[in-house]
C-alpha cells in the first residue's frame, strides 16, 4: 500500500469518525427536536429507522469514494486479519487510533455545540451479559459484512441495503442492554468524554469482546467458506 494512499485512508477515518458519532445526535435532533416525535413513539422510531438507513446508505458511499475509509475499527480490523502482516500494523497502530481520536473530537465538539445532549451508549446489565450481547451483535454483524465482501451476485445498492438492514435490526435488539453499538471507536467518544474510557466495564464490553468476536467470526468465516484464492486454484485447474 502507497503512502499516500495511507495518508488518505487515515484522514479518511478521522473526518469519518466525527462524522459519524454527529449523524447520530444530529438524527435525535431531527426527529425528537424538529419533527416534534416523542421518545417511544412508533411513528416517530419508524422516522428514525428511515433516516438511520439512509445514513449508512451515505458513510457506504463515503466509504467507496475515500476506497476504503471506515469509521468502525472492526471493519478494518476483520480485514486487517486477512492481509499480510504490514497492513495489520498499519491498521493496529494507526487506522484504529485515527477513528479513536475522530470519535472523541466529534464528541467533544457535539457537547460544545450542544450541551447536556447526551452520554452516549449505556451499559443496563451486568459486564457478563453485556459482553456476551456485544460479542455476539459484533460476531453477526462481521459475518455478514465478509459475506458481503465477497463476489456474490448484487448491485450497490442491494449489498448496503443488507447490510444497513442487518445493522440496524442488531441495534435494535441490543439497544436496551449495552446500546447496540458494534462500534469501539464511538464509544469511546462518549466515554473519553464522561471520564470512563478506562473503566473495567467499558474496556470488557465495548472493546475487548467486541474484538474477540470479530476474530472469531473471521476464523469461523474462513472454515466455513473457501477463500477466494482456491476457488481461483479450482477454476484454472478445471479450465486445464
């Protein structure tokens, strides 16, 4: 990988990380704030849903112009693990960090412009229960993110649609309990912010569960489906 492609794709995480952890906020505004929904009204989640789809519709558009930029460490990490050792390096040291530090500016920078907004995601079980739903949203969700990433059939627009859908409906399920998140580096905003950033219960459920999970799905994944490279193998041999 070039070293400008690396400068790109590291400004690329940081201003996707900020970007990110304000759509967010800026969606609640827009719903609760302008539209006048109140918090647990239905019509008013179902605008919200909309809206959260159509947002992951952009950072995938983003994501395909900047080729490659990521505001998730577990996207990047997921691919990270099937490269060769420089890229996860890279990755490791310095794509991760970039979207750490773009999350936590972005915070710092919604508090400012709107104070008492928010705390971010909440943990509201215990760290066992709440590191076995972040870790099981990460593993599904990193399944179906490397399925997608392969030659399947499918345009654009339906592979962000799956996954957008997938994304969302595992938010749902874990929102009462750990916030959903499947995210490391925007939690880490909220929580850099609020002081808690090196609390046992956020390191376990927010990091350390979620990162195991993704390197077990990579490795189930791998099992499970042949790389790429042997079906090649396959192919010309059958072509000989």
């Amino acid at each position: 990988m070039a070293a400008g492609h690396r400068r790109r794709l590291l400004a690329a995480d940081f201003m996707m990380s900020f970007m990110w952890v304000w759509s967010s906020v800026l969606i609640k505004i827009f719903v609760h704030r302008i539209l006048g929904y109140g918090a647990h009204q239905l019509k008013g989640e179902l605008v919200r849903y909309g809206v959260s789809i159509l947002n992951m519709f952009f950072f995938a558009f983003m994501a395909k112009v900047t080729y490659g930029g990521a505001y998730n460490p577990l996207t990047v990490l997921s691919a990270a693990i099937s490269g060769d050792f420089s890229n996860f390096l890279f990755t490791f040291g310095a794509r991760i960090p970039a979207q750490i530090v773009g999350s936590i500016y972005g915070v710092r920078f919604i508090l400012n412009t709107f104070p008492g907004i928010g705390r971010g995601p909440q943990l509201n079980v215990d760290v066992a229960t709440g590191a076995l739903t972040e870790g099981f949203l990460s593993f599904a969700i990193t399944i179906v993110s490397l399925g997608l990433s392969r030659k399947i059939g499918g345009s654009f627009f339906m592979k962000t649609w799956i996954s957008s859908l997938s994304k969302l409906t595992l938010h749902i399920l874990g929102s009462d309990l750990t916030g959903g998140c499947m995210n490391p580096a925007s939690v880490m905003g909220w929580a850099f912010a609020n002081g808690e950033h090196i609390t046992k219960e956020h390191l376990i459920v927010y990091w350390l569960a979620p990162f195991e999970a993704t390197l077990a799905a990579v490795w189930v994944f791998g099992l499970l489906i042949k790389p790429k490279k042997d079906d090649a193998r396959q192919k010309s041999g059958k072509s000989d």
